[in-house]
C-alpha cells in the first residue's frame, strides 16, 4: 500500500497534542491521586484512567477508523489488529512511581502501522520533556535531536534494568549487574526511551508487556538503537492481550545490543 505522508504527519501532531493536552492533570495529581491494585498485581489511578479516555477522545474524533488499545481501558481476552493505524496508550509508566510521589513516569503513546510501532511520544514527567520521533522522522528529546550512544561498552556504562519476577531468570540478571552500571527508575518506557536520547547505554529488561515498549521502540530504532527480543519475536503486533507473556529484550546501539543479548542468553536457563 503507497503511503500517504498526510496521513502520518497528521497523526503525529494530533498525538503529540493530546499527550500534551494530559500534562497538567498529571502534574496536578503527581503524588496525590488515589490508586487500587488490579488483579495482575499492578497498581491503577483515576488519573490513568481519565488520561486514556481524554487521549482516546481527542484521536477518536480525528481518526474514527484507527483502532485505540490501552492497558487500562481493554476488557475481555485478545484483540486483534485489523486497521492499518492502532495506537497504543499505557497513560502512565511507572503508576506506582506516580502514586508515592517519586517523579519516574511517563505518558506513552505509539502509533502503529499494519502492527508495527512507527512513531512513539512519551512525555517524561521528572524533566518535563516531550520525547517523540520514528524512523524516517528522527528522534527529539524536547527540542534536541538525539542518538544513542555510541561509546564502547563498558564497566561504567549505565544500563536501565529491572530484575526479572521469574527468578530462574537471575542468573542472567546477574550476568549483566555483573558488567555494567544500573539504574532502576521504575519506568520501563524511561529506561527505552534514555536508550533513544544517548542518556543511558542499554536497558534490559525481564518483565514488560507490549504496551510499556510500543512508543519507546521507534524512538530507539530512530535514533539509531536496537531492541532485541529475547524471548520470541513481538512484531508486527497481530493481536492486544492484556493477559500476554512477559517480554525479556535488551536494547542499545548495535555493539551494545550485541553484548547485552550475549549475557543474557548465557545466563538464561
């Protein structure tokens, strides 16, 4: 199918708004919003589920034939893909984070074509920062167009990294604690998308679903980054399941990639 870049650019800057239109909400319940525990064992607020409705409204009444998943709205069992253009929304990364007053989240926003992510906007609420970009369309942190990293991997190289739940994985959890510098910010779209803007070196991670990654990954891909699935393939996206198996990938530019899957395949069981 030829493409349109109307249709794309027009997207864009609605999803860019509607991230935007979210931010004052956002900081105005930073620390204070009410939350419950959801029988996955994660943590939701009011705030994630209004910021879902209001950024669903607002792309719903540009684009009534793209699909709109989120992690808090999404009932039942799998959803498949069908139109050309989904989007797919976690309102807040880091809802723990958010509810306790530690300033790590974000609001993550991917829009997908025939199932693959191919632009991504996140807002990151501790800098105060739109983070947006794709292939063919570059990566911005703010105003600043961004790389990752390009430095040789090594022991002072900081890693975003969260510990795996399944603990027959911490071996090679450990392969990776062992090499590298760590930083944990509770956000696993964060620890993608600093990947994407050359703040951190790599990001491994054990646990995420789809929607923590899906606008982190043409952030990264465009500014030059790798995401390797390390425990089967996960696009193009066919369906949306809020019930799906946890995603082990690791990411960086392609050296640093490399390094990263080699420890973890190693010390896999």
């Amino acid at each position: 199918m030829s493409r349109d870049p109307a249709e794309l650019t027009s997207r864009i800057e609605a999803a860019k708004g509607a991230v935007l239109a979210e931010t004052g909400l956002l900081h105005r319940e930073f620390g204070r919003a009410e939350s419950r525990w959801k029988s996955d064992g994660t943590r939701v607020t009011a705030v994630d589920i209004a910021i879902s409705e209001n950024i669903f409204r607002a792309l719903r009444a540009r684009f009534g034939g793209d699909q709109l998943f989120s992690e808090e709205l999404a009932e039942g069992g799998p959803t498949a893909l069908t139109s050309r253009f989904a989007w797919v929304l976690d309102p807040i990364d880091g809802t723990n984070n958010f509810a306790l007053g530690i300033p790590h989240c974000a609001i993550s926003l991917a829009m997908v074509e025939d199932g693959e992510p191919v632009y991504g906007v996140v807002y990151d609420f501790s800098r105060r920062v739109l983070m947006h970009g794709g292939p063919g369309f570059g990566m911005f942190d703010g105003e600043r167009a961004a790389r990752v990293s390009t430095d040789e991997p090594n022991p002072e190289t900081l890693v975003g990294f969260h510990s795996p739940a399944d603990k027959s994985l911490m071996p090679a959890a450990d392969a990776v604690l062992s090499h590298f510098k760590i930083r944990g910010l509770g956000s696993a779209t964060l620890h993608l998308a600093y990947v994407a803007a050359g703040l951190f070196g790599g990001a491994v991670d054990f646990n995420v679903k789809i929607w923590d990654l899906a606008a982190a990954i043409p952030l990264c891909r465009a500014a030059g980054g790798e995401v390797v699935f390390m425990n089967g393939e996960q696009l193009p996206m066919r369906t949306f399941d809020l019930k799906m198996g946890r995603i082990v990938y690791v990411a960086g530019a392609p050296p640093m990639a490399r390094r990263l899957a080699a420890l973890v395949s190693a010390g896999r069981p």
